[in-house]
C-alpha cells in the first residue's frame, strides 16, 4: 500500500505579511504586563444589578489580536472581531459570575439570565475563575492559556474551537465581580468566547492539511506536558465539516523522537470525531517532553478516503 509523506516548512514571514498580524511575542513577566495591558473595562459592570458593563475597544483588540498570534504559530487564518455579538458574549460572562458556575445550558431561572445570555453561553467558550486564582485579567493569555491547554478536558473541545481553520469571528466578554450566589471565594471572574464559523472562508491559499498542538516553535506556556497532544486532518478546504466521515485514526501510531533518535513513551492514543470545532482529532499523551528540544513527530496509518497516510511534523516548547 502506498502512503503519502509530508513534511511542514514553518512559513511565517510569509503568512505574516498576507494575513496582516504580528509575530507571537513571548510571554512578559506579570508585573510588566500589569503595565502595559489596555484597560478592560470601559464601563464597569455591577453584578448585583445584573449590569455587565462593556470592554474597551483596545482590550478587544487585543484580545482577537493575541489569538491571531497564536493561531499563526499553527499557519492559520486570522479571525475578526464579531462586534454583533459584544453584547451577547458580556451577558454570558456576566451569568457566570452571578451564579458562581459555568453552564452551556443556562437555565431562565438563573441570576441575570437573558435569553441573549443563554444563547451565547451556549455557543461559546466559557471559562472561570476565583479568590487567589483570578490572575492577570488584562492579559489575554490568562484565558486563551486555558482553553489551549484544556487540561482535564477528554475532547480537546476548546483548543478545537480556537484553531478551527475555518473560525471566522469571534465575540469575547469578561467580567470580574461578587456573585449573587453564596460562594466561599471572591472576587469571581466569567469570560465567554463566542465562536463564529457560520462564515464562508476560502482555504485554498492554505499550506497546511492538519492542524496540530503543539507544533513548531511553540510557548510552553500554552501547552502541558502532562496532558494530551492533538492532531486533526483536514481533507476539504472548501468547508468546515467536509472533512466528517473521511478521516479514521483507528490504525493510527504516534511516534516522537529527540534530535539523537531516541523515542519517547507515547500512551493514550485515541481518535475521536464529534463536531467540536475540528470535526477529528487524535490525542496522546507524552513522557519525557522537555523545552528547548526540537522533537520530530511521525503520525503513521491515519486513514483519509481509505487510504493510509502518515504525516510529520517538528515541535519544540519555547520557555
């Protein structure tokens, strides 16, 4: 049987200059960032009267800009901010710090609930946070850290949705207050991501048929090397599910190799194919993962149109 071999040649400077976003700059020290960070909140948001405030235009940008960066590591397509959706996004977070809890199914008894709310919060990327554990909420990364790195979460389904290939716009709302609820922590902090791939995206410019985590040169900070790798195939450019019931992992082995040839443990492979932002991907674990070496990763036996493929690729986590 034949298989097909590709090996990807990281392409930045030049998809830098035809998408129009930065370089990722490297994670900065939290007492300069604290600095350097445009104010959140343009109007402040009350929780107790079920207020949820507004971002500033700057903090917004910054956000969607921060997340081009990052899906440039991975080659991809930048994403627009989805200014129909601001507000939605905000009365998503706002229901999250009202009632202490992260729900894709609000429910109209909930504190703050609008039917605006529930259906963001059923459509986004939700996450929060408390007391001690809050962080540096005018950093972006201390959200988009998260959802890449998705620990303790089997499906990957956040990561999947950030390096959709074909997310074409995105919504964020944040806000940070004293819940309505009694909760032993504060204060508490709810941010939604509202994704958007209900937008045609051409990706025939694309260079790449996967997408992969951690892949190249990437910041350490967005991955942990306790938790799962991932790779997903994309067969059609031409739309986002094109690529449901073509691919099978079934037959799929990972192998990862340091600069002298020597392979790690890999344990825990498994394909999975619900419609979670990437329609598939495979996932594994690793043993041994430091930063600063370059690892040569070698998928073999993924099956695409019946027939086997492998695939290769390099990573090397950044400090």
């Amino acid at each position: 049987m034949g298989t097909s071999h590709k090996t990807v040649v990281p392409l930045l400077a030049a998809l830098v200059a035809t998408w129009g976003c930065d370089a990722l700059d490297q994670l900065s020290d939290p007492s300069e960032s604290e600095k350097t960070h445009a104010p959140v909140f343009g109007a402040s948001p009350d929780v107790g009267a079920c207020v949820p405030g507004t971002l500033t235009d700057a903090y917004e940008q910054g956000f969607v800009e921060r997340l081009n960066q990052i899906r440039l590591l991975h080659q991809l397509p930048p994403v627009t901010l989805a200014s129909a959706e601001r507000a939605s996004a905000q009365a998503a977070a706002l229901a999250i710090v009202a009632n202490a809890k992260v729900s894709h199914g609000l429910g109209s008894g909930a504190f703050c609930y609008t039917s605006e709310a529930a259906r963001s919060s059923s459509e986004s990327l939700l996450f929060m946070s408390a007391g001690n554990q809050v962080g540096d909420i005018g950093n972006p990364d201390r959200f988009l850290g998260d959802w890449l790195r998705d620990v303790d979460v089997g499906n990957l389904g956040h990561r999947r949705w950030l390096l959709d290939p074909f997310l074409a716009e995105v919504a964020f709302g944040l806000v940070q207050g004293e819940p309505r609820v009694n909760f032993p922590y504060s204060p508490v902090v709810g941010a939604a991501l509202d994704v958007k791939d209900d937008r045609e995206i051409d990706l025939s410019h694309w260079v790449n048929d996967f997408v992969a985590h951690p892949h190249g040169e990437y910041p350490s900070a967005f991955f942990d090397k306790s938790w799962l790798l991932s790779f997903s195939v994309v067969v059609d450019k031409t739309q986002r599910l094109g690529s449901v019931d073509r691919v099978a992992f079934e037959s799929a082995s990972v192998v990862l190799t340091n600069p002298s040839g020597a392979g790690l443990t890999v344990t825990d492979v498994q394909g999975r194919y619900d419609l979670m932002g990437l329609p598939n991907v495979l996932t594994w674990r690793v043993s041994g993962l430091e930063d600063g070496v370059k690892y040569s990763v070698r998928i073999a036996g993924v099956t695409v149109d019946g027939e086997p493929r492998d695939y290769e690729y390099s990573l090397v986590l950044v400090p």
